[in-house]
C-alpha cells in the first residue's frame, strides 16, 4: 500500500470512529465538506503526515462521498458517459460505456467499506441486506436499479450492479441517428403504438428494451389511462394520466411481499386503457394476455429472448408457470389473439444496439404461430469496419391481411405506412 493510501486509510479510521452517524445525517454536504476539511488537517498534523494540499482535498472529497454518496463509486454516477457500474469484490470495478464494457482504476479500502456502502443502498430505499437475506433488488434515489449479492452467495467478495437511470428519454429519432434502426422502421413503429398494437420488446440484458419501451409510449395519447408495473420504477412516461405501480419484497418477518402477478391482477380494476409491464419474467404473463385479450389494446412488455419465435415460447413458458390447466394449443391461440408485434433488439459485439427485427404474431397455423418478419437488420459481413459491425436494414414488404394494416385504416394512418414500404431495402 502507497504511502498516500496508507495515510488516508489511518485518517479515515479515525474519523470514522469519532462521528455520529446522526449528527452527519444533519449536516449539509457543504457543512459536512468543512468540518471534515479541518478533521483531516488536524489528523495528518497529529499523526505526522506529510500530505500536499491536492491530496487532502481528495481525501476530504473521498470521506464525503461515502459519508453523503456512494464512496469511490460516485464519480461513476456522476460519469454521464457510464451507463452500468458492475462491482465484483473490493479491487474489480467494470463500467460501460457505449455498449462497451471495460475496468477503470477504481478500488475500495477492503471489502468491509464495499459492504457497508452495500449495507448503506439497501437501508435507504428500506431493503436490507445480510446474511440472511444476501441479494436484493433497490432502486437510489435518482431512480438507478442496483442489485447487490453478498458472501456467502458471492464467493469473490460482494457484487453490486448499478444500472444508471437516463436522465432524458431516448426518443425513435435519436434511435435512428445512432443507427438503432431505420426511419421507416421508426416510422412503423411509431403508426403501431399509436394504432394501440400489443407490442412485446425482446433481447437480451442491456440490450435497450427499456429505452425502446419508453421511446414507443411517446406516442401514446395524452387522453389515455396508463398503468404501468415495474420491479424497479424506470419508465419515464410524459402522459398526464400515468399510475406507477412498483413491486414489494418481503420484509424482516418474511411477509407483505407484492408481485408483479399481484399487480397486473390489481391493475385491471383501476380502469385502465394500456398496461405497460417493465419487463414480464413470470407467472404475470398470463394476466398480461387477459389484458391484452379483454380490451387493453396498446398494452406493452419487455422480455428476455434471443428471437421472437423464442419470445414466444418464453410467454408460453410463462404462462405455464400460471396454469395447469390450459392446453399448449389453447396458450398459443390466446398468445395468437393478444400480441400483435415482436420487436426484436440486440447488443452487437461492437457495443451497438440494433433493432434486429420487427415481426408479425399473424396466426396459427396446426399447431405452429406463425410470424411475419416485415424488418430485419442484415450484417453485410462478420468483419469489424473501422470497429463497427457493417449491415444494413431490409424489409421484406407488408402483408394485406396484417393487424397493422387494418389499425392504421381504422386512425387513418395508412398513407404514411404505406410510405415506410415503397423501398424494397433500407440503407
């Protein structure tokens, strides 16, 4: 250990001996910034430290952030560029940034600090965290999602993931100038959430299912009632007449936990127009396809699947885990009649994010669903341009018999969908 990192882990012992945890909730992060200031200069003088006048500014700041922040982690959060903090044990501290995941020179004292800065994040959102309860799901103030395991279930060290909440909604036309997709796929998609399709958003995890979904209930009408069920609360909706449900876990007695389940079924009685699910990872599916089928239309989900054939087999899947008693026939046919689109999204290797495909749910054929790809993101080749995966966004025309179609006659949008279709390949 350097000497200036020695100086200040003896500085910091002390102090942190010495306050009041009370006391230093009252104080302002200005007030706390002094008397810590005069702390640390009595301290080095005291113990014979000889510290230049840049570096006590930074142990000044260091103490602050973690008395009033998230320790070494809040010059991350501040970070506009970082868009996930991923903390596996004191010494390993990964970030990404534009799709692209590397280590930075950043490090806890030891790992008692990390767990007690873990400890700090679950205590303010009224979580906890220990060893009897080692993993939980909090939201920080600023609306960011963490997750945070501890030993014994983390065998390395605590693990904290922070996936950094946007301050601005990313909207379809920013999604096409970073080459997310093409504008007549914005354009389709755009005529779909207004039309009030059942729009499922599939990918993988930080693929942007999240900005996609926020960017689509842009264009949800402002005379709307929308409920929306999240674990986490992320989805920042403009409409006047949003009602944000967030799930409960269970507290120290081990009840009062609220599913998502719990709330689509709750939703249903508050008079809804659209329900928006964060993200369905279970038995709530099969609530969310009662909705979709009783009068909801517009409703939207994300998922976690690599195609949308696969979304759909996650939604059957799911829907098991609600009944016994339906057949896999009948779950198709009640899946067939609820969703309309699949929009498919991927992070490639180059840390882009592409909308891979735009797909029909158009029927059942046997016992087969059968989808219609109307987009399709097409790499040109697997090499690395200057590296950028190359590719290209075709579409392959729309059907006359597609719901698309049909909704957009009826808001009389059809003119402008037929205007995303007149090229047979999107550049």
């Amino acid at each position: 250990m350097d000497t200036a990192k020695s100086a200040y882990v003896q500085i910091r012992k002390q102090i942190f001996e010495a306050l009041d945890a009370e006391a230093v909730q009252s104080l302002t992060k200005d007030m706390l910034t002094q008397q810590l200031s005069n702390a640390v200069d009595m301290l080095i003088d005291k113990l014979g430290f000889s510290v230049a006048t840049v570096i006590r500014r930074e142990y000044v700041k260091s103490l602050v952030d973690e008395l009033h922040g998230l320790g070494p982690l809040q010059s991350l959060m501040e970070d506009e560029s970082v868009s996930d903090i991923m903390i596996n044990g004191c010494n390993n501290v990964f970030v990404e940034r534009n799709g692209i995941v590397d280590k930075v020179n950043v490090s806890f004292i030891d790992e008692d600090q990390l767990l007690q800065i873990a400890k700090r994040i679950a205590n303010r959102v009224g979580r906890r965290v220990d060893e009897s309860s080692p993993t939980c799901d909090a939201r920080l103030p600023d609306g960011s999602r963490v997750n945070i395991v501890i030993p014994p279930i983390a065998i390395d060290g605590t693990s904290i993931s922070i996936r950094k909440f946007k301050k601005q909604s990313i909207d379809l036309g920013q999604l096409v100038d970073f080459g997310a997709m093409s504008p007549e796929m914005a354009k389709v998609l755009m005529i779909a959430a207004r039309c009030r399709l059942n729009i499922l958003i599939s990918g993988g995890t930080g693929s942007g299912k999240t900005t996609m979904l926020n960017a689509l209930s842009q264009f949800v009408s402002e005379k709307e009632r929308i409920v929306t069920i999240e674990d986490a609360a992320e989805l920042k909706l403009l409409q006047p007449h949003v009602v944000r449900l967030e799930t409960r876990t269970a507290g120290t007695e081990g009840s009062g936990a609220i599913a998502q389940r719990d709330l689509v079924i709750n939703s249903l009685r508050m008079r809804p127009d659209r329900i928006i699910v964060g993200e369905c990872r279970g038995a709530e599916a099969f609530e969310m396809l009662q909705a979709m089928n009783t009068g909801h239309d517009g409703s939207m989900s994300t998922l976690h699947a690599n195609t949308p054939r696969d979304a759909i087999s996650r939604v059957e899947s799911m829907v098991m885990m609600a009944t016994n008693n339906l057949p896999l026939e009948a779950i198709r046919r009640t899946i067939v009649s609820a969703v309309d689109l699949v929009v498919q999204i991927s992070r490639l290797h180059d840390g882009s994010r592409k909308v891979m495909s735009i797909t029909e749910v158009v029927g059942i054929e046997g016992s087969n669903v059968v989808l219609e790809e109307m987009f399709r993101y097409q790499p040109i080749s697997a090499s690395l341009e200057h590296g950028k995966i190359q590719g290209r966004f075709v579409t392959a025309g729309l059907m006359q018999r597609s719901v698309l179609v049909e909704k957009a006659k009826f808001f009389g949008l059809e003119q402008q969908l037929s205007q995303a279709f007149n090229v047979e390949e999107v550049a």
